[in-house]
C-alpha cells in the first residue's frame, strides 16, 4: 500500500530535510509555501500565545511513498526538524488507494517509482 507523507516545518529546515530524503533515495517532493498556526496560536518566541492569533509561515511538504519505508523518512523529517520548540511542526500519515503516472499510465507503485 502507498502512504501519503504530509507534514508542516519551519521554512529554514527545508534544505536539509530534502536532502536528506533524496538521499535516502525519495524520488519526489512537493512543496507549499504555507502559513498556519498551533498550538503555540503563533506566538513564535516562546513565551504566552497571544489573544490574537498570528499565521507564521511554514513549509508544507507532501511524500506519497511504499509503506515500508514511511517509518524511516518520518525518522528522517522528526530528527532533522525537532528542537523542542512550539512551531516544530507536525506530520500526518495518510493511506493513498492509489497513483497514476499520467506520461505512462502506470499505476500503483510503479507510478511513483
């Protein structure tokens, strides 16, 4: 089954995440350049969220890969993205029923391939 790798991190983190997942042999990324909050409510230094809630820019990257290798590129994302700080970020797992390749037609696990 194909899993759907959605997650949100600060925007510095970027290059080093896509690095890393393209080296550990990811073949395509999707990026958005995004802006949200949670539970901080957008205060971004630490201290008490605010009464007003502030959109912080984020990074929004989305990995539709094999399920046996969602474990590692989760690995990957959290080791490369947590500091303990509100703004972290967050990833989500989600089951993918399927994918074409559109150019060949291919379906399944060979269209991401």
């Amino acid at each position: 089954m194909l899993r759907k790798i959605e997650c949100f991190i600060q925007p510095f983190k970027l290059d080093e995440v896509k690095d890393a997942l393209l080296d550990a042999g990811i073949r395509g990324i999707s990026v958005s350049e995004v802006k949200g909050f949670g539970e901080q409510r957008g205060c971004d230094d630490g201290g008490k969220p605010n009464k007003a809630v502030e959109f912080l820019p984020k990074i929004k990257m989305e990995i539709v890969v094999e399920e046996e290798v969602v474990d590692d590129v989760i690995k990957t994302i959290v080791k490369l993205t947590k500091n303990g700080d509100f703004g972290s970020g967050k990833i989500f797992v989600i089951p993918v029923e399927d994918a074409i390749r559109i150019r060949t037609e291919e379906s399944g696990k060979s269209a991401i391939m």
